[in-house]
C-alpha cells in the first residue's frame, strides 16, 4: 500500500542521511523535497541511470516527503537542511524570490537536450505574472503540475446548472451535505470573486488585482459570508473529500481539479457518477513548481533532475500516476490525452498553441479557453497572512457540529474500506496542504 511505501522510503532515507551525514562532499548525493504522492516513484532510479549516461557521474537520490508548504519553507528558510530542490506552490515561489531563497536555474546541460523548452507557453505567462520583487519567476522556477478550485459533485443527484455558481454554497439542497477545503487562501480567493463579482463585470475591478486583495473590508465581506453558511458545511476538510464524494456519503465538494479528477476515476468504478465544474463568476488556477534553495549542494544534478521530468515522457507518467496535469504541452503529450470517445471538442490552444481550438480532451484536466479566461492565480498575502489566518480561525470557530464530527468517522471508516478493497489497485492519490 502507499502508506507503506512512503514510511519505507523515509526510513531509506534518513538511513542514507545518516550515512552521509558528515559527508563535505555532495556531488553524488541529490536531495529532492516534494509533496507526498506526486511523482511516479519508478522514475527516481531511472533518473539516476539517466544522470550516469548524460554526464559520466554517479548519483543518488535523497527522496523526501511533505505535506504542508510552510514546512518546507521553514527548513529552507532555517538553512539547517541543504536541498537540492523542492517543489512549492506558487504563491510560497513568490515568498522565496521576495526573502532571496532561491538560485537561478540554468540551462547548461552539456550535450543534453534543454527539454524545459517543453513547458507550455501559457505556464510561463503564468509565471511572468509571480510578483518575484523584480525577479522574474522563469529564471528560478520550473512549472511541475497545474490545475483550478471549482466544485465536485455528484452528478446522479445534481444538475449542472445547480453549481454553476458559487451560489451553489446557499441552495438548502446541500444543507449538512457539502464540504470546503481546511486551505483559507483558495476559499478565501473564489469566494472574493464570488462577492465581488459585480465589480468585476463593471471593470471597476479586475481579476488580477482581486488575487492581492487582503483588505480588512475584503476579509470582513468573505467572513461574513462564511458565517453565513458554516452551519451548511458539513465538513472542513484537506483530504477526506474525495473519498467522500467517491462513497456518494454527500453531495458537493470545493475541490482541486486534480482531487476531483481522481475521485472520479475511483467513483466511477464503482458505480457513482461524479463530475466537476468551475462556476462561471470565475475560480483562481494553481501551479506547483520545482525551485533550487540557495542553500543547495548539488545544483548541477539539481539542474539535470528538473530537466528530466520535463521529458515528455516521464510527463505522461507522472500524470498518469498522480491524476494532476503536467506543465508539459507538447504534442506528446497532446496525443496521449486526447479521447474522442469520451470528450466533446474544446479549445486548448492557449495551453498547446494554435491549431489546437477544437481537440478532444479531458475538461477538468485541461480547461476550455473561456473558463481559464475567467480564472487568476493567487498570491502571498504578506503580512496580511496572520489577519487571513485569524478570520478563518473565527469563522470555524470551535463548535464544530455534531454531524461533521459523523461526517469525519465516516471518513475515517472509509478510508480504511477503501484501502482494503483497493489494496491491490494502483491508487492516484495527492494530499497537499496550501493553507498559508
């Protein structure tokens, strides 16, 4: 099971950090820090292989997990723990670049193919756009997975047009049956849009700008509006919603496109129809990203490591694997994605460029033109962090109701079902904490 896999790879590797501990000499020793269960593990050694052939050395990689942002980020910001590169959010990125974390990459890779040209232009507009306090993203970052937050529902119960909108939170047909994500800043993004989207409409405001609103009169509209669903939630919830949806235990879930595209693969498996919908006030889109922190030992294999998993191939694997949506847009990964079976034609070409307006592709996955033209990538608040932090401690309070606290034993119930019935399945499964 993955649970195993994961306690054996970190004792692997304290082992194999024991071992080197008092080791000057890091040159065949690459630390890679990324979040539980977002890589396809069988590529960790084939990288090794691959590192050997390109250059001649050998090296060994210290693979280790988190689930948090702001843990990562305190260990980098400590200096204690020498990564060689690590994987975070972007608005975490946008922290790093402002307090002078991160080392440029560079794109000397000898005799190698450059494959981070294989990024899809629209992740590099995208990070053109990461406030890096005059340093540009795309010189210290490499996009990794993508995706948007928008609604998961059950589909034999609810129509479409019924969460079309992020009103959907006020219909009393999802009264003690409807779960939000325990991760204040993509609540907190898509519910200002919400609030504010008459402003929007009016141009008095744009979308770009609504992603740096942390005003004391923009976090009073979105807690009072909180408050007034929160007896309607029956849960708050980083993980357990999927599986949730996926048992058919309630009916909508706030959720990341990727969650949502792995709970629809479980549910349909056994028999619950699941989709998932981005309202049409509009959502923020995400990015994770692979970044080398200064104090990084190995940045050659650094480097090279980043640039393998741009390789079209080990893109499409990891999709595969993890059920997110890899940076890579080109044509090979194209072909492997698309499905005229199953999907109606939408436009992607902002993602694969043109001649791509009307291709048959998976819609959680990659979004058609009009919904990514409604969505806007979020940012770190700053010191306006712990004045986010302390509303949504308000709004949640510590009188959580008697029915999610049902609602959390039953998740627990059936995640252990469910890891005994899928113990032979091959699990798409990514936890990830983006709450500060």
């Amino acid at each position: 099971m993955i649970y195993v896999r994961k306690i054996l790879m970190c004792v692997v590797a304290a082992f194999c950090l024991m071992a080197c501990g008092n080791q000057e000499d890091r040159s065949h020793i690459l630390k890679v820090y990324n979040w539980a269960d977002y890589i396809d593990e069988s590529v960790i050694p084939e990288f090794e292989e691959w590192y050997k052939e390109q250059t001649g050395e050998e090296v060994k990689v210290i693979y280790q997990l988190f689930d948090i942002n702001e843990i990562m980020l305190s260990k980098i910001e400590r200096g204690h723990d020498d990564y060689d590169v690590v994987c975070p959010s972007e608005y975490i990125i946008e922290r790093m670049l402002r307090n002078d974390l991160l080392l440029p990459i560079k794109h000397d890779f000898g005799s190698t193919p450059d494959y981070i040209d294989n990024v899809s232009p629209y992740i590099r507009q995208r990070f053109d756009k990461i406030d890096g306090s005059g340093k540009n993203a795309n010189d210290y970052a490499v996009g990794y997975m993508w995706g948007t937050t928008g609604f998961l529902y059950n589909a034999d119960k609810v129509q479409r047009e019924e969460v079309n909108s992020w009103s959907a939170l006020e219909n009393p047909k999802f009264h003690g049956s409807m779960l939000l994500k325990e991760a204040f800043r993509d609540v907190y993004s898509v519910l200002l849009t919400y609030l504010r989207y008459d402003d929007l409409k009016s141009g008095k405001v744009t979308r770009d700008q609504l992603m740096y609103d942390s005003s004391d009169e923009s976090i009073a509209l979105v807690e009072n509006y909180l408050k007034s669903i929160r007896d309607d939630v029956a849960g708050w919830e980083a993980d357990f919603g999927k599986e949730m949806m996926t048992k058919g235990k309630t009916l909508l879930n706030l959720s990341w496109s990727g969650d949502a595209q792995w709970a629809i693969e479980e549910a349909e498996a056994v028999g619950v129809n699941l989709d998932y919908v981005v309202p049409d006030e509009g959502s923020n889109v995400w990015f994770d990203g692979w970044v080398i922190p200064k104090y990084a030992k190995n940045v050659k294999a650094a480097q090279y490591f980043i640039n393998f998993l741009c390789r079209s191939d080990i893109a499409i694997r990891n999709m595969d694997e993890i059920g997110y949506v890899s940076v890579i847009g080109t044509e090979e990964v194209l072909q492997s994605r698309i499905d005229t079976e199953n999907h109606e034609p939408l436009n992607a070409s902002y993602f694969f460029g043109e001649g791509h307006d009307s291709i048959c592709i998976n819609p959680v996955q990659y979004p058609d033109q009009a919904v990514i033209d409604r969505c806007a990538m979020m940012h770190d608040s700053g010191d306006r962090t712990e004045a986010m932090l302390a509303m949504w401690s308000r709004v949640k309070g510590d009188n959580a109701s008697n029915f999610t606290y049902v609602i959390i034993l039953i998740a627990i119930a059936s995640l252990v079902t469910w890891g005994v019935i899928n113990k032979h399945r091959k699990g798409k499964h990514h936890h990830k904490s983006r709450n500060k």
